[in-house]
C-alpha cells in the first residue's frame, strides 16, 4: 500500500493543525463527551481520535506534558501502562478482532 486515503481528515489538514497541544487541551477538559475523552485517571487519560485510521483507534495520554515517555515519572508510567492494557482489554471484548 502506497497511500492510506482518510478523506474524514480533510477537515483537520485544511484547518492548519491545532495552536495548541491536544493532550494539554483535551485532559484540561471539563467536557468529556465532547472531546471524546472517555475516562480520566489520576495522572493519564483515555481518549478517542477524532479522525481515526482504524476502527478503535483511542489513544492514552498523561496529564503532564512532556517531550518523551522517559521524563515520565514511575507513577506516570505505571497508569499509562494500565490503562493502555484496560484500553486493549475492552477494545478486544467490544470488537472482537
């Protein structure tokens, strides 16, 4: 495959990117449903991509903005590991790959 052809993307590419970090901005929200975060944990959170490749694309995400996983600290990276697992978990019930 040469090309992936996601036309539903053509809003976000038009629109000139975010002015902003989208994890900064989606994880600050105090509208879940909205910005499609679908659970917020201590120090990471779960959220749905808006223009997904792939059917169950989520992404999880820390609070902390950082430029590399290993500036995370240990609390950091014991959430996001869990809830990348919990993610898979019911990603695997739901669609049944």
């Amino acid at each position: 495959m040469k090309w992936l052809w996601a036309p539903w993307r053509m809003a976000y590419i038009s629109s000139g990117g975010p002015k902003e970090c989208i994890f900064c901005t989606k994880g600050a929200s105090s509208n879940e449903k909205e910005d499609l975060v679908l659970f917020k944990g201590k120090k990471c959170f779960i959220l749905m991509n808006l223009y997904p490749y792939n059917p169950g694309h989520l992404m999880v995400a820390p609070y902390r903005h950082v430029g590399n996983l290993t500036e995370l600290d240990v609390d950091e990276r014991n959430e996001l590991m869990e809830l990348i697992v919990k993610s898979i978990a019911i990603l695997q019930k739901v669609m049944n790959p």
